[in-house]
C-alpha cells in the first residue's frame, strides 16, 4: 500500500512541473515571467538560434487600458532545421518559426509553454521526418529546462 501511495505522489508531482495539453507542453519556472524570458533568449543565442522577436503582451494590454498578467512570447527559430520540416509537410511553415510562451498564471506561477513537436506530426500529417522531429524535440526541451531551472 505504501509502494502504491508513493507512486501516485510521484506521479502527481511530475504533472505538476511538466504537462502537455491540447499539443501544449508546459514546464514550471523558477523564475519571473521576464527572467525566464531572459534565460530563454540568452540560451538561444548561445545555441546560435535566431530571435526574431520577443512580444511582452502585458504591456501591450497596458497600451490599451487592459490588464493581463505577465505573459511574453519569444519567436525563434533556426532553418537548418526548420526547413527540412517543412520539406516532410510545407503546411508546418504556420507553425513554425518556433514559439516559448511564458505566463504567469491566477495563483502566480511562471510556465513556460511551447509547441509539442508530436503534436506537429499530427497536426500536419508529416511523415518520414522523425529524426528531424526527434531533434526538434529535444531541443525545445532543452532550452525549456534551461530557462525555466533554478
């Protein structure tokens, strides 16, 4: 019984630091909505991936009288790998360049979000590309455990 109740408590913790929804994995981060944001274009960079853009959508709302708690996106990407991608299924090119939401969420915890690659295969029906997709994932999972780490 004891083995049993162990098992479920860990399980229960691992879906609270990392959950994948509708094609959406998400990790929890140790840090601020902008740290981590930081920690993530730092990484990024140091990988020689390109940042094309980071949106802040909380200043944005500001702009316009709304309120919306820290939420900012970094789009990235590399086309070493984004093109062979989209040479299995071209319709992937609206998904891609890559996108890292980072939110902070009612009670105050930081995630940060991103595409799940398998979700990808699915989505667009992409086949013979699963090295591609295998790299793709690992790699986001990387600079997601990097940025999000304490």
């Amino acid at each position: 019984m004891r083995q049993i109740l162990y098992t479920i408590t860990a399980l229960f913790l691992l879906a609270s630091l990392a959950y994948a929804d509708n094609g959406i994995i998400s990790l929890k981060s140790s840090h601020q909505v902008k740290a981590t944001a930081d920690r993530l274009e730092n990484t990024l960079k140091q990988k020689g991936m390109t940042v094309f853009i980071r949106i802040n959508h909380a200043e944005g709302a500001q702009k316009v009288g709304k309120k919306l708690r820290p939420t900012e996106l970094v789009v990235f990407g590399n086309p070493k790998v984004g093109t062979p991608l989209m040479q299995c299924s071209q319709t992937t090119a609206i998904d891609l360049p890559q996108k890292a939401l980072i939110w902070e969420d009612q009670e105050g915890t930081v995630w940060f979000s991103y595409n799940d690659p398998n979700y990808l295969v699915e989505r667009h029906g992409i086949t013979g590309c699963d090295e591609v997709i295998k790299k793709i994932g690992n790699a986001l999972s990387n600079f997601a455990k990097a940025a999000t780490a304490p």
